[in-house]
C-alpha cells in the first residue's frame, strides 16, 4: 500500500506540472502515455492467441495530430474509418480469416487510442478566442480547466471508490467482471467524482478572472459532468477489467509499482475523455 500511494503522488506531481506547462506539452505527454496504453492492450490480446491488425491504429495515431491542426477535427471520422477498412482488408484476405481478430484488432483502436486522441484535442482550445484584448489571461486556461476535470473526476471517483468499498462494501458490484467491487463502493466512487467537479469550479470561481469564467461551463453543469463522468470512468474501469479477465491477466504491465500498467492507471480517464470531448463540443462556446 505504501509503495501504491508513493507512486500515485508521484503521478499527481507529474500530472499539475504538465497542467501547469504550455498546452503541446501536455498534448506530447498525453500522446505517449496512450502510445503505452495500446501496446498494453495489443500484448495483452497477443498473449490471449489473437491474431492481431496492428499497423493501422499506428498510422491512424501518427496522422491524427498533424491532418487535426492542418485541416480540423472532423478529420478523426475518416481517419478511423480507413484504419477499420484496412483492417477488415487484411483479415478478410488471410489464408484462414477469423471474425474474433478482426474485432480484436479494431479494440486497441477504439478503446483507448480513439478516446486517447479525444483527450489529446482537449489541449486544442482556439487560442484566438484567449488573444482577444478583452482577455489578458492566457489562452491555455481553459485547457486546464477542462484537462482537471478529465483527470480529477474519474481519479478522485476510484479513490473513493477504493475507500468506501473497503470499509462500507457488502453487495457484489459486478461480480462477474470484478468481483472485488461493490455497490457501495460504486455509490461512493460516484459522490467522489461529484465532490472532485465542485471542487474545481470552486477554484475556477476563485483563480480565473471574468472573461475567462465566461467560457467557463456554468456551475450546474459541474456536478452533473461529475455524476455521469464518474459513472463513466467506472465503466472504462469494469470494461479493463473485462478485457484482463479475457487475456488472463491481473495488471496490463508493472509500469508503476503498485498501480500496474499505464493503461491501469487511465483506463477510467479515457472514457471520461470522450465525455469531456462531447461536452466541449456541442456545449462550449469555441
């Protein structure tokens, strides 16, 4: 336990300094972390006898960032659709096609590498809305913003999680996927995550000046980002577990003594990425 705590403090250390840093050094930081995250996954469906496709979910991550800054994010939609394509083609076209290794190696793709791309745009924020002379702060702020809530939410749900469970928890979860979970825990986990979301539009509130709390979400929309993103980052938890159960598997690596593999430590994350990339999309005014 104590090794387990030393190391995520360590990663909290590592995760405020690059919040801190401009936004490209969070966005190449957050692309090899999820680079780790799917050779993690790939090894780990290697090691279960699949015949993996694994070229196109590299092409599609390598061209992602640049075809985004040069053309738009609308670009991630045929990028993706061309890397299933040229999977199914070499599937289809082996001596002995098997339908469980195509779908095996469209998983990588879009579980982690797909939601890992969604969290990567959120450092994308137009800078020209942040240059305005109406608003002095820097352009980045809002990343931040958006980026904290990404990580807090579905890390402070499985730390509470982890905290009620232990000391409350008696009805099964899940069983069938992760039969150490319970449903107190999850309840716990989901007022964590909607704690974490209050918590930081109380320092948004406190740290930003006017023109940023404008682009800033309104306040109600922190504890319901709270509620459905920590039940989403616990889904992204119990579908990892799921994807470990079928490889036989208790961690996907021993990256981080104590916390396993990197996609371990993000599995939750990423599904609460895509949450947040939805959100910025369809709800923020940039």
């Amino acid at each position: 336990m104590r090794q387990r705590v030393l190391t995520g403090a360590m990663l909290i250390i590592l995760l405020v300094v690059l919040l801190w840093l401009p936004g490209w050094c969070m966005a190449t930081a957050t692309m090899i972390c999820i680079a780790f995250a799917v050779r993690e996954e790939m090894m780990a469906l290697e090691k279960a006898g699949h015949r993996l496709v694994v070229w196109p979910t590299w092409a599609a991550m390598i061209l992602s960032i640049p075809l985004t800054i040069l053309l738009s994010q609308k670009v991630m939609i045929p990028l993706v659709g061309a890397a299933l394509l040229a999977m199914t083609v070499q599937v289809m076209f082996r001596e002995k096609p098997e339908l469980t290794d195509l779908t095996m190696s469209m998983l990588p793709l879009l579980t982690v590498a797909l939601p890992g791309l969604a969290l990567v745009t959120l450092n994308m924020v137009d800078p020209y809305v942040w240059r305005s002379p109406s608003n002095p702060e820097p352009w980045h702020a809002v990343e931040v913003v958006l980026l904290t809530l990404t990580f807090t939410i579905p890390l402070m749900g499985d730390m509470m999680a982890l905290f009620v469970g232990k000391a409350f928890g008696k009805r099964k979860f899940c069983p069938a996927v992760s039969p150490k979970k319970t449903l107190e825990g999850s309840l716990g986990g989901l007022a964590g995550s909607v704690i974490a979301a209050v918590i930081i539009f109380l320092l948004s509130q406190w740290l930003c000046n006017k023109a940023t709390l404008d682009l800033l979400p309104a306040w109600w929309h922190y504890p319901l980002l709270g509620l459905v993103g920590g039940f989403c980052g616990q889904m992204g938890d119990l579908f990892a577990s799921l994807v470990k159960r079928h490889c036989g598997l208790k961690d996907y690596s021993n990256l981080f003594p104590g916390h396993g593999g990197m996609l371990d430590r993000l599995d939750s994350v990423l599904f609460m990425a895509v949450l947040m990339y939805c959100y910025r999309l369809f709800f923020l005014p940039y």
